[in-house]
C-alpha cells in the first residue's frame, strides 16, 4: 500500500530541506518520532484493507496528527485511506482512519485515467495523474481537474488547513511553489 511517488517530488522536498523518513501504515503502530507531515502516496490499499483497518494505533496516530496540526498531504491511495471506509477487492467494506467525509467503493473500470492540470479559484496550477479503479462517494470539491485539451474537466480534492488530499498524484516541478509551501508550513507547525 502507498508504494507510489515521483522520485522528483521526494527531490524536491529533500532540497527544500525535508528529512523524510519511512513508515509503514501496515506493520507500524506509530508514526516516527518527531513527525511535522505525513505524505501518503498511491498504491492500491483496497489489495491491503483488512491489515489497514486492523491496524488501528497506526489509524489514531493519524487522527491524533491531524489534530495537533501535522500537515498531511495524500494523494490516490492515501487519500482513501483517510476517508471513512474503503471497500477492499472482495467487496468487504473497512473503516479507515475517518479524517474525510468519504467512502471508497470498487468501480469495476478505470476512471478518470491520464494528465490533468489542477486550478484553484481559475489560477492556481499544478500537474498531475489520475489512475484508479476505485471511486468515492466524496472525492472533494476545492480544485478543478482539467484535461491537457481543456474539453473535460471535474471537481476533486479536499484542502484544509493541514490537509491537502485527493486522487491525482501531483507533480511537484511543475510547480514548485506548491512543495515550498508545503515544506514551509511544516517547518512552521515544527517551530511552534
């Protein structure tokens, strides 16, 4: 599970100063001392419900994080993985760590699959993917998803004060300000 990430954005945030360090949501039962963010990547959790769910000190740790103000950023699998439950490959619906309103559900086809560019407010720019096999029944409503030919387009993504989640995986060279903030804002929330 959250086995996916571009190389480059963990450059980036190295670069940017982050230490990253590695945990593992399945077997861990903490988050590593120290914590100021918690980045979840893709990587089908539904193959991984049942350990995930069961693995409810790793589920408080992230409720607890999230509200001490540790930033989270998730991104496809991670961002089922904070909703409310996720239903696994054989149908068995789990509850995950409820930090969003959603549920994950199996769609049985690929959706919403290739580039995308995200915009806020018709400005802000990042780019990113989407590929999944699973929807949800509140995939957020804060940024637009638009195709490289502008023709398609829909709502995604949850942003709150600590939290920045949703299915595309984003792209961080492409707009580094995003990871400079990110970056800064933990360094903030660590300082304090």
């Amino acid at each position: 599970a959250f086995c996916f990430y571009y190389e480059d954005n963990l450059d980036i945030l190295r670069k940017l100063g982050a230490e990253i360090q590695y945990f593992s949501p399945i077997h861990d039962r903490n988050l590593p001392e120290g914590t100021c963010a918690v980045y979840l990547g893709g990587g089908y959790p539904e193959l991984y419900a049942k350990e995930l769910s069961e693995n409810t000190s790793m589920l408080e740790a992230i409720r607890n994080a999230s509200k001490t103000g540790v930033r989270i950023l998730a991104e496809c699998g991670g961002f089922l993985y904070l909703q409310k439950s996720l239903e696994d490959e054989n149908g068995t619906v789990w509850p995950m760590a409820g930090l969003l309103p959603g549920d994950g559900y199996r769609t049985g086809k690929l959706g919403r699959f290739g580039y995308i560019s995200l915009e806020q407010n018709g400005a802000y720019r990042i780019k990113g993917h989407e590929f999944h096999y699973w929807d949800s029944t509140d995939s957020g409503n804060d940024c637009l998803a638009v195709k490289p030919d502008g023709k398609r387009r829909w709502e995604c993504m949850h942003l709150e004060e600590n939290l920045v989640a949703g299915y595309p995986h984003l792209y961080y060279p492409s707009c580094k300000e995003f990871a400079e903030r990110f970056v800064e804002k933990c360094r903030s929330s660590y300082r304090e």
